[in-house]
C-alpha cells in the first residue's frame, strides 16, 4: 500500500515540476519563416538549353528545385542541369538531353518546380505567363505557420 501511495506522490511530484517547467519556460525566439512557391509549366529552351522560370515570391529564392515530367509518348527526356540568376519574379533553369552530351536546344520541357526563401508574409496566386513560347504557371506560396507553447492554469 505504501509504495502505491509513494509511486502517485512521485508522479504528482513530477507533474508539477512539468507543468511548472511550461509555465516558468521563456517563449521560443521569433524565428523566420519560409514562403515557398511551386508550380507547373512547359516551356521552349532557348540556343544554350536555357528557359527563365516565373514564380510568385516576390522575394529571392533561397533554393529552387526542378524536375523534368516525362514525355507521355516516350523519346529523349530533358535532364535538369541547375538553376541560377534567381531573382524576385524569376529563376533560369538549364536543360540537356538525357544520357547524351547534348544540349536540349531550342527543345519543348515540361517541368515542376518549386522557389524557398524566408519571409514573414504569405500570398496565394495563380499567373499565366509568356516565355519564349506559350506557357501556363500555377503557383502557390505557402506563408509562415505560428505555434505555441501549452499553459496550465
């Protein structure tokens, strides 16, 4: 019976220290978040297998990622090189073709691609926009998110 009541004492004991730690415990420091946009487009590369990617941040992207959507009749598939020249609306992105040596010049690539950068607001868009060919992009930032630390009363 004794070591019944020590065990719920230990644990009323623990509870307490607990539920003080919460209350007693500083806020978390206020830390940036991030803004990501993404989107799908096909587009036309230009003479180097380069395309310039529109995005809605309206800030510099901290990181971009691509990937290349087969095409659904088969043939040469585009590989993804790299993005550089990010700027506050755009990205550029370079193409060559897969398991060849070759550039994907002057060549149709459908793509899905996302933006990051941190910022402390978010929008919600959708664009259409003309490259060096006809293109339709479908974007989405997605802003900052806020937690809190439980209180006891």
């Amino acid at each position: 019976m004794r070591s019944r009541i020590r065990a719920v004492a230990v644990m009323l004991v623990a509870a307490a220290a607990l539920a003080a730690g919460l209350l007693l415990a500083p806020a978390p420091a206020q830390q940036a978040n991030p803004l990501i946009a993404a989107g799908t487009i096909t587009v036309t590369t230009d003479e180097l297998g380069y395309v310039t990617v529109p995005h809605t941040l309206d800030a510099v992207p901290t990181y971009v990622g691509v990937t290349v959507k087969s095409p659904l009749g088969g043939g040469p598939i585009a590989q993804f090189l790299g993005a550089d020249r990010y700027t506050a609306t755009t990205f550029r992105a370079r193409f060559a073709q897969y398991g060849a040596n070759l550039v994907w010049a002057n060549k149709t690539v459908t793509i899905a691609w996302f933006a990051e950068t941190v910022g402390p607001t978010s929008t919600s868009s959708t664009s259409t926009s003309t490259s060096t060919s006809t293109s339709t992009s479908t974007s989405t930032t997605i802003g900052p998110t806020t937690s809190m630390v439980p209180t006891t009363t």
